[in-house]
C-alpha cells in the first residue's frame, strides 16, 4: 500500500505549524517518498501523529517533518 490523502488530517494550525494525524494498516511510513503527495501541504518542521498497523498490532508513532523539496518529503522518528 502506500500514502492514501484522506487519511491524512489536520489536528491543529498555528503560527505556522501543524500538528497532522495520519492512520494507515501499514506497518511503517517511513520509505522513500512515502508522503511525497502532500508535498503541497507538509512543512519542515511539523509534527505527525501516525497510528500504524491498525489492523494488526496498533502503535503510535510520532514524526516530525525535516526535509521537504516541493516534492520530495522527508519524515524522521521524533525522539
């Protein structure tokens, strides 16, 4: 599978900022180009809240947007 839009949401926008929330069945969200389609909307330095593996083993994952060229994203582990 890979990045659906509708599943990708805005919690909050500020300053700014925005604090996304984004659900898949996958288990992971982080190869290459995985949200390379909402490079329109992503911005370095924001915050993603991603529930991972919903139909398996559930987590939540925290990223944070480090790199994103107008249409290359580049998401990282927040830690």
């Amino acid at each position: 599978m890979s990045y659906t839009s509708s599943d990708l949401s805005v919690l909050a926008y500020a300053n700014n900022f925005t604090l996304w929330h984004y659900t898949t069945t996958e288990s992971a969200v982080t190869g290459a180009g995985y949200f390379n389609n909402a490079a329109a909307m992503l911005r370095v330095g924001d915050l993603l809240i991603a529930n991972v593996d919903t139909d398996g083993t559930p987590a939540t994952k925290f990223y944070v947007v480090t790199g994103n060229t107008g249409s290359v994203v580049t998401i990282t582990l927040y830690s």
